[in-house]
C-alpha cells in the first residue's frame, strides 16, 4: 500500500515532477508502480516511456519488478537501461548525424587510455592519465574540442582541449566512439537538430530518471532535450547524497530543474521503511 505522498508521486503524471526521497522511503517502488499506471490509465503505450537508472544492475532490478507489475507485451516495450545505454541506442539509429558508419566501435577506458598514450611520445604516466581526465571532464560537460578550448582557462587545460581534437579525430578515423560519448554525442544532436529532436519526442513521451542528482551536465542536458519544454517526466534524486562527484555528478542539476522548469511540482518522501526506529532516532 502506497502511502499519501508516494501515491501522489504515482498519479502525477502531466508535466515536471521532482520527487525528493532518502534512502529507504520506497523510491524505487514508486517508479515501478508510476510506470504501470501510466500503462493501465492508457496515458502512455508501453513504448513510449523510458525509466533511466545510473547502474545496469539497478535497470536490471527495475525491469525484474516492473515484468511483475505488468503483464504481456507492454513490459517487453518498456525502455529501462543506462544513461549510457539510451545514448548508445541512440546512436545506433542516428549515427549518421555525427559521421558515424553502422557498426561502430565503443572504446573501453584502456582502449581510451592507449590512443592517449599514443599521442603523447615521451610523455610521463601522471600526465597522460592527467589529460585523459581533463578529456573526460570535457565530455561529461558536454563540450566538444572548440567549445573546450573555448573554455579553458590554464594553459594545461587548453593542452588538453588540443589534444581531445586529435584524440577525436583518431576515433572518427577507427569508426569509434568513447564511453563519454554515448551521451555527448546525443546530446549534440539533439541540441543541434529540430527534426531529430521532434522524432525522439515523439518516441519518448514520458520520462522517469533514478538517482537524479548523480547526472552529470551532459546527462542533465540530455535529459532536457528529450522532456522538451512540455517536460512531461519524473525525476527521483536525494538532495543530500550525491555519490559520483569525482566523475562530473552535478547534485545542483536538481535546483536546476526548478530554474529550467517553473511549473516543477514537488514531492518529498519522508517516511523511512528501511531503518529501525532507533536508527532513525539517532539520525
């Protein structure tokens, strides 16, 4: 049984929503049972919405809870995956907006680390894994090599900004594309391009993202550009814990939703089933 907040978090379903949940108050019951009575209520086909979570074993728990929740076809339309995994589909229907042939390849973090090496003779271990970062950083901000040059403000990040133009030009030249790119590149297009834009819209017609306060940027970004203004989603975050900070998790996208979408309803979940009530007390 779903208490108030959590049902009312469940029959949202018109326009931006926030819900703001700490560990152990039922999150992720509630994106399993928003999605079904999205589905039951006829609002939405199956189809037409896309739950993201941040790890594959989470998508996986989500897919296992939601095929108990809806029965026949409708679980099997269902789009829950990876961040990463959403953009890599993407790109494997729209890889010819940014060059890319069918069949790319996708760099792994030493595929990634060696071509760096490769482009630094001489250089010291410290220094490649350093502008590596530096790469990585740029990409999880959604920069491409102009606009990270642009934006570099010592002369070790313009370096960086250098070589990540010739870093990508070497994956083009392999028909490759790195982890990071899985959500830079779609968010490139989609930023860039009102008829693939409008086609994803119409794809994705209701989105709910997990664990929102671990996007980074470019995720935020693309999150964005599928809601569109209408931003018909949910997203799930707790305001006091952002666990991926070292790799570009920006816990402010949260206060930025509000900004972005001044029509954002807010729900907290304040009720804990977890922890006992002496764990809670001395909390």
């Amino acid at each position: 049984m779903l208490n108030p907040p959590q049902r009312a978090a469940v029959l949202h379903d018109q326009g931006p929503l926030l819900v703001l949940a700490g560990a152990g108050s039922g999150k992720t019951r509630v994106i399993v049972e928003k999605i079904a009575h999205l589905v039951d209520s006829g609002r939405y086909p199956a189809k037409r919405i896309a739950a993201i979570t941040f790890t594959n074993k989470s998508a996986k728990e989500m897919r296992e809870r939601v095929g108990k929740r809806i029965k026949g076809e409708a679980a099997g339309e269902l789009t829950i995956c990876t961040f990463h995994a959403l953009g890599l589909k993407f790109l494997q229907i729209e890889h010819a907006a940014v060059g890319l042939r069918r069949g790319f390849s996708i760099f792994d973090a030493d595929d990634s680390a060696a071509q760096v090496k490769d482009l630094m003779p001489g250089a010291k271990p410290e220094a490649i894994e350093d502008t590596k970062n530096l790469i990585s950083r740029a990409k999880n901000a959604g920069l491409s090599p102009e606009q990270a040059l642009a934006a570099a403000r010592s002369t070790r990040e313009m370096e960086a900004a250098r070589l990540y133009a010739r870093y990508q030009a070497r994956l083009s030249s392999f028909n490759a594309v790195d982890f990071d790119d899985l959500i830079r590149l779609p968010v490139q297009i989609l930023e860039g391009n009102a008829g693939i834009v409008a086609a994803w819209r119409e794809r994705i017609g209701y989105l709910l993202v997990d664990e929102c306060q671990d996007t980074n940027d470019a995720q935020y970004r693309l999150l964005k550009a599928i809601a569109g203004p209408k931003g018909n989603f949910t997203c799930v975050g707790d305001d006091d814990q952002s666990i991926y900070a070292w790799r570009g998790a920006n816990p402010d996208n949260l206060l930025e939703l509000g900004t972005d979408y001044p029509k954002l309803e807010i729900i907290k979940l304040e009720q804990n089933y977890r922890c006992s009530n002496r764990v809670l007390r001395a909390a």
